[in-house]
C-alpha cells in the first residue's frame, strides 16, 4: 500500500513540473493594450515595490534617450503586476509603478505631458503560470501607443 501511495506521488510530481508554465504566453487579452513602441523598453520591478531598481535605471535611460529623439513620440505608461495581492491593492500599485516610470523620465527631461499612465494591476499578465518563474514578468510597466 505505502510503495503504491509513493508512485502515485511522485507521477503527479512528475506531471506538474512536465506542465510547468515558465515563458508561456497567457491568453490573447493579456500583455499590453496598446501597440508597443519599438525602441522603448519594459521596466521590471520587485515583489510589491514600486521604485526603479537599480538594473532598471539603464532601460529607463534608453527610453529617455529614444523619446529625445523622437519629439513627436507621445506614450502611455502601463503599470502592471503579478496575481498576489487584492485587485484593488494590485491597481494601486500598478498605478504607482506607473507613475515612478514617468516621474524617472521626467527627471531626465522629457515633458510630463508626452506621457500618460494607467493600471491595470494583474489582470493583464504576460505570463500564466503561479509561481516566480512567471510572476517577475508581470511586475512590470509598459511603454505603448
């Protein structure tokens, strides 16, 4: 009896990490609503924070220096997150990893009023599965038309 409880364990471990979701794309009403801008880049944020971390200052830099470029480019600033948290929290900060995107590029000198934000705490996630592997690629803000 306990050598077949064992199998039976191990065959569902088995299936779960064979199903393992890491880099699947979720349905087709997820990632950002608007068309991506080519030459600006995704900023990533950790669990439940919205300030720009470190690794991310250069991406925020290309983007700067992309919308220097490009006067006429006007963008809207998506701010997404993974599924933890309430719907209401995770609008909240979606809105603030928004807004730390805008205030960064501002800083560096494009005009407040090419950029608008907007949340969509996580219900538009890029990645489907519940774990890690998945959920660093919905802490996120997208740079869109």
């Amino acid at each position: 009896m306990m050598k077949h409880k064992k199998e039976l364990f191990l065959m569902i471990v088995l299936v779960l990490v064979a199903s393992g979701c890491q880099n699947k794309k979720g349905p087709t009403t997820s990632g950002p609503i608007g068309a991506p801008i080519k030459g600006l880049k995704t900023v990533y944020f950790d669990f439940d924070r919205s300030n720009i971390r470190d690794d991310q200052i250069t991406t925020l830099q290309g983007n700067s220096d992309f919308m220097k470029s490009n006067s006429s480019v006007r963008v809207v600033i998506e701010g997404h997150c993974d599924e933890r948290g309430t719907n209401e929290y995770n609008m909240a900060l979606g809105d603030r990893r928004a807004r730390s995107s805008k205030e960064y590029l501002v800083n560096l000198g494009i005009d407040p009023n090419r950029m608008n934000t907007i949340s969509y705490g996580e219900e538009r996630p890029l990645a489907t599965c519940h774990d890690e592997s998945c959920w660093w690629q919905n802490r996120r803000a997208d740079f869109v038309k």
